[in-house]
C-alpha cells in the first residue's frame, strides 16, 4: 500500500507580487492561442449542411467527424504530451502545436470525401493535443493557488471567445464566399501567426517539485502519487467529461437544430449563437473562477467542486427546457443562463486536480483529465445527438429532443460525481497545502 505523502514533503512556493503583471499577460496569451483552437475545432458545426449535400454523409458520420476524428489522437497522444510538459520546453511544444493544427484545419479545404476530411480532423487534433497540458503547468507556476481558478478562468475565456468567432466568423465567411472549402482555408492559415506569439512566452521556474527539486519522476512514481489521490482524480476526470459533454454536443449540433426547426441560414445561426455564446460564456467562465477562489480565501479547500455542483445542475435544467419549449424566443432566452452554467466550472474543474498535485505530475494529470475528457465528452458529445436522431427516433427535425436527452443525462452525472469527491478532495487538499 503507498504511503501517505504529508505536506511537508512537497516544496510550496509561490510567485511574488512583482512577478504577477507579466503572469497574467502569459494567461491572454494562452487565452488567445486556445480562441483560436477553438476556432479551428468548432468551425465544422456551422459547415454540416453544406458538407453533407457535397459529400453526401449521415449524420452519424457528422458526429464522428467532430469527435472521434478529432478526439482520437488528441486524446491518444495526451500521456507522452504530458510527460514532456513535465520535462521539457512548455512554450516550443505550444508553438509547434499551433503551427501543425493551423496547418490541418486550413488542410481540411481539399478534403475529397469522408476519410479525407476524418485524416486533417485528427491532424488537427494532434497539433492541439500541446496546448492544455502545457498552459496548464505554465500557469500554476505563474500563479499562486489563491488566484489559480481565475488565471485558467481566463484561458478557458478562449473556449468561448473560439466557439463564439467560429460561428460568428464563420457564418459571415460562409455568407460572403458561399464555400465550406474556403471557409476552413480563410479559418486556419491565419493561425499560423499565432505560433509566433507563442515565442514571447518566456519559459518559469517549475514551482511545488515533490521533494523540493526539479526532476523528472518515472512512471511508476507518476503512477503512486495518483494512486493517492484516486477519488478525487476519478471524480473530478469524470465529472468534468460528462460537463464537457455538454458543452461540445450543444456546440456541434445547435446551429444545425435552428436551420432544420427554425430554417436558420449559417449566417444568422452563426451570428445569433455566436453572440450569445461569447457574452454568456465569458461571463460564466470569469464569475465560475472568481466564485472558487473567494471560497478557497474563505477557507473552503473543496471550492472547485462546489462550482461543478453549482453549474452543472442547473446548466441541465435550463438547456433542456430551451429544447422543449417551440416558441423561439423563449428558447433564446433559457439559453442564455443555459451558456452561463455551462461555462461556469470549467476553469476551476481545470484548477482542481492542479491544487492537489506535485509539479511533476501536473501535465500528465492534465493528460489522464483530458483523456477522459475525450472519451466522454469530445467524442460523444458530437456523436450521441446524431446517433439518437439516425436510430432511436429515425426523424432528423428531432435533433432538439436528442441535445435535451444527450445535455440532460449528462449533466445530471456530472453534478452527482462533483458532490461524490467532495470529502476525498478536502483530505488530498490538506495533504499538499496543510
């Protein structure tokens, strides 16, 4: 049986006061190459129609093309992602993602038929495999733990600034050229560009090392310190997939609800949802963070899984009455507090495994959130609302009937499993910060 880690055997250190202003330029930075992530991965939602009469695929092929195309390597290649953000050069590995996933959503425009388009998809989830471990480890080295929910509050803004310009943009886009082809190429070259910014990230001194020195640890030490910490690490990794899964199954298949139920054009789809989504999950994810860090200075260590309760209780309620009520006023107004919870917990989901955990381990933990993040919610996020509109209820005008069901139960899984870790959390808590 492993041994209880007390908290004196992990150095805590914290940056300095002097040190913050260039921390949080560091997070825009980050927030910034993930809006543009986002922009290349949520660009498809708005382009399934015309991609579907083009090159005449299902829906369910749809979903596998916005989650397991993309998922498949992105979730895949997370460990060893880790295991170098842990090691290695944060800042390059993020340039060279951004490079190589720009590179394959503009790729995306000389797609041919299914598998062609289903190959750049994983290209670009290759190249955004770098990211979110590496920011992570950057920003908890940057910030101190009382300020950490808001910094990732920040990057995850990027969530919502991308899924909010990849509709807005890209329905003018769509509108102006008239062409799912050019839209991905005008959507991705310009990421390019992005990859340079990166480089003005400069590379901090690795802070809270297990045993107070920089080493890298191996697996199997890897291993036993997440084994001390299993209920929390399954908790929160589930609670937050099946979180995610809402997230992504509204983002791949609402505009494609508005045009089939209410005739929407990509333009409008894009513009309408876009906005809402930018305002409402901007909000959500900036008050989410603030919400756990006053209660982490208030004493309350188990914070970040108060927010997952909180957010994702009441995110499924919302969402699902938006998708029952036909009026569509009425439904854009439920979606509106609808995008806020759902925003909500995402940053402090990612501050709460950092919280508990040695640096050593901190990009690999990411990893082992972000494969189960995939699992769950990136590949059957998109997936579900067009497997239940192609075999459960046969009638593509039902696909508000199936985002209600795939959002619902899955918020509903996400706020019991948060409650669940609630104790263990408290305990992994004190063992790192006393």
């Amino acid at each position: 049986m492993a041994a209880e880690i007390k908290p004196e055997a992990i150095t805590v250190s914290q940056p300095g006061e002097a040190s913050l202003k260039y921390a949080w330029y560091v997070a825009i930075v980050l927030m910034l190459c993930n809006t543009i992530s986002f922009i290349d991965r949520q660009i498809l939602g708005l382009l399934v129609t015309p991609i579907k009469l083009e090159l005449g695929i299902s829906d369910t092929r749809i979903g596998l093309l916005q989650g397991l195309a993309f998922g498949i390597f992105y979730t895949l290649l997370g460990m060893p992602m880790g295991r170098i953000v842990d090691s290695g050069n944060r800042r390059n590995l993020v340039a060279a993602g951004i490079f190589l996933w720009s590179l394959m959503t503009a790729a995306c425009a000389a797609a041919r038929g299914f598998w062609t388009l289903f190959l750049a998809r994983m290209g670009v989830g290759v190249g955004e495999a770098t990211l979110s471990p590496s920011a992570f480890s950057l920003l908890s080295d940057y910030f101190p733990k009382e300020r950490l929910g808001t910094a990732l509050s920040i990057f995850s803004m990027g969530v919502f600034f991308g899924s909010g310009s990849a509709l807005i943009v890209g329905g003018l886009v769509i509108g102006a050229v008239g062409s799912w082809r050019l839209t991905f190429l005008i959507v991705g070259l310009p990421g390019l560009l992005a990859a340079l910014l990166a480089f003005t990230i400069k590379e901090p001194i690795r802070r809270n090392l297990l045993g107070g020195k920089e080493s890298k640890l191996s697996l199997g030490e890897v291993f036993e310190q997440v084994k001390l910490r299993w209920q929390s690490v399954a908790g929160i990794c589930l609670a937050f997939a099946f979180q995610a899964l809402c997230n992504y199954a509204q983002q791949a298949w609402l505009p494609t609800y508005f045009a089939r139920t209410h005739g929407w054009q990509p333009r409008q789809a894009g513009l309408t949802l876009g906005v809402i989504s930018l305002g409402t999950g901007l909000l959500g994810a900036y008050s989410g963070g603030a919400l756990c860090d006053r209660w982490q200075r208030l004493g309350k260590s188990d914070a970040p899984l108060r927010v997952g309760v909180l957010a994702t209780a009441f995110a499924g309620v919302f969402f699902s009455l938006a998708m029952a009520v036909p009026a569509l006023k009425l439904q854009l107004t439920l979606l509106v507090p609808a995008f806020f919870f759902l925003a909500m917990p995402i940053g402090s989901s990612y501050a709460s495994l950092q919280l508990i955990l040695p640096n050593q381990v901190r990009g690999q933990i990411r990893a082992l959130q972000v494969f189960t993040l995939n699992l769950f919610g990136l590949i059957l996020g998109p997936f579900l609302p067009g497997f239940f509109n192609d075999y459960l209820f046969k009638n593509p005008l039902m696909v508000g009937w199936s985002l209600a069901l795939t959002v619902g139960l899955a918020s509903l899984l996400s706020a019991v499993l948060f409650y669940a870790a609630w104790r263990p959390y408290r305990k992994h808590y004190a063992q790192i910060h006393g």
